[in-house]
C-alpha cells in the first residue's frame, strides 16, 4: 500500500468543507462525499455524469453509524455485519426519513457498507459517513489503481493514494429491506457465504422484461457499467475463424480463462491475455484490462465465455459475469 502524500486527516478537511476526494478501497477506489451535504453530494453526480436516478452507497467505519441511517436493523443484518464487516458486503436497509433524497434517487431505502482498507476507514473516522461510487467517469471501467483515476480526472481532485486495490470487483450489495432478501449486484461475498453466515440462500436479481423501466435500489442493475472504449464481445467460433484468417490482429485484445482456443500460426499481432483459472486474479485485473486496451488503441476486446458450470462451482465467476455483460457492446 502506498503511503499517502498529506496526512488522512488534510483529506478529512477538504471533505468536511464540501470537496470531493478520492480514496481507496478494498474493491475499487471511491469519489467520496459527505452523505450529509447536499452540495457535495450534487456534485458528484456532476462530476461523473452520473443518472440522478443511480444511488449512491454510504460509507461507514463502524457498526454504531448504521443507526444514523436506518431503525431497521434485524437480527439478521446484525450477524451479517459482524461476519463481513469490514468487507465488500454493502446491505440495504429501510432507510431514516433524515437521510437525503439525492442518496437515495428518492427511493425509502439507503445502502450501506464498511469498506475494508485502513485508509478508508480513517479517512471516514475523521470525517464522518462518506457515499462513494466509483472514482470514475460514468459507465467507465471502475478504476483499481490510482493510475486509474487520473486517466478520468486528471489531477482536479486530490487523490489519496492507497497503491492497488486487492479485489477489483465492486461489493455485493444484498437487499434486506424486502423478505426474502435478494442480492442486488453479486460480488466478492457469495450467496453461499451468506447462506453459510446466517442459513439463508439468497436469490440473486434478474431484470425480466417486466422489470423495465425500473428505478434501481444499487448501482450496476440498469446502465451500462464498467465499459472501455473498445467493443466487448464474448468469443464465438466465427471469432476463432475470423482471427485466423485475418492479415492483421493487432487491435484486438483476446481474454481467456480456461480454454486454449485453436489460433494458427502466426497470430498476426494478436494481444491475448490468459488467466488460466485464476480468477481471483481475473477479478482484480479485469480494469486494468480494459483500460490498458484504451491505451494501446485496440478496437475490440473478445472474451471467452463462462459456462454454467463454471459459474456454479464458484460463484465469484458469476459476478465477473456481470460486470463483463454488463459492459458488453450493444
């Protein structure tokens, strides 16, 4: 972890007097804002370009915040934060009326989690709840390093440098405001580790067609999220046989997992990048990936596909799943 270049508590200033900064989480970094200005709070939907109907997740550094923002807090969600807290778990709960409407895109919930990373948990000691998206431009790929956030920002707002984040996937968010639960976005912690946590397997959310239009209750459930500016397909057969009969595959950017895909000889400047089953390291690569594609100018990024299988036998697939499809081209 790099260490930072002003003390926690400079930063801690600047927010207390309604500036934005970005910090560092286990997950990926975070434009912080006091949850309670709503100047500040506006303005990061300014300075992403973020939908107003998109809520913001509230950052705390304790247990005891919780009930600044909410009175239903079940005996459930207790066992649920004393398992994952800190962590990337952020739950939903019915929400105090106090709590600001741009928060919360007007909805009667608000959502909550303690980010894990020393940096992160300081910073919000000394300057009180912080809602944080994405340190990055609207529908971007989130940002993992600090690298990341100047490509968006540049240097227009200060930074505090905590090196590389250690997950790369943004947090499970798991609805308690309705009975049963429901997982919102999937992330780092599973159904099966909250199944194991509290003996409740919760659904994981599926748009239907029904569903639309709809007002989202966590980010990554209605936008295009997480994309680069190159065009994201998952890889077909036509794909292999176009790549071996094209003269040239030097702006495409192959992302494989499991399979070695058939390629001949030569691979006429084709970029591949494998994982090989590692998908932790998958996880907590795949924007940079995405990014570092923008930077060598390629058009396309063509990503081996995740089998049913494969996802059931481990469920952090299922979420590198739907950040992918999320950022597929349309």
């Amino acid at each position: 972890m790099s260490k930072p270049s002003a003390p926690v508590e400079s930063y801690a200033e600047l927010l207390k007097q309604g500036n934005l900064v970005v910090f560092p989480t286990e997950t990926v970094y975070g434009l912080g804002a006091s949850a309670w200005n709503p100047a500040a709070v506006q303005l990061i939907f300014n300075t992403k370009g973020r939908p107003a109907d998109n809520p913001l997740i509230v950052h705390i550094s304790s247990i005891d915040m919780v009930k600044q923002f909410t009175d239903h807090v079940s005996g459930r969600a207790r066992v649920l934060m004393q398992k994952f807290w800190p962590g990337p778990l952020t739950l939903v709960f019915k929400k105090k009326a106090r709590v600001l409407d741009a928060v919360t895109s007007g909805l009667d919930t608000v959502a909550l989690r303690m980010p894990d990373h020393p940096l992160a948990l300081s910073l919000i000691e000394h300057a009180g709840p912080l809602v944080a998206p994405s340190a990055n431009k609207s529908g971007r790929p989130s940002p993992t390093r600090p690298e990341h956030v100047y490509s968006d920002f540049g240097n227009r707002i200060p930074l505090l440098d905590g090196g590389n984040c250690d997950i790369g996937l943004e947090s499970t968010v798991l609805d308690l405001s309705v009975n049963p639960p429901v997982i919102l976005r999937p992330g780092f912690i599973t159904a099966s580790a909250i199944e194991d946590a509290c003996g409740f397997r919760p659904e994981v959310f599926s748009p239907k067609e029904t569903d639309s239009p709809f007002q989202p209750k966590s980010p990554g459930m209605k936008y295009t999220h997480y994309a680069p500016k190159a065009g994201i397909r998952w890889l077909s057969e036509k794909d292999i046989t176009l790549l071996n009969r094209q003269s040239d595959n030097s702006r495409t950017l192959l992302i494989l997992h499991e399979a070695d895909i058939p390629l001949e000889e030569p691979l006429r400047g084709l970029r591949i990048t494998h994982f090989k089953g590692d998908y932790r390291r998958f996880a907590r690569e795949l924007y940079d990936c995405f990014r570092k594609a923008d930077i060598d100018e390629h058009r396309e990024i063509i990503i081996e596909p995740f089998s049913t299988e494969l996802m059931q036998q481990d469920e952090l697939i299922g979420a590198l799943h739907n950040r992918i499809s999320r950022a597929v081209s349309k």
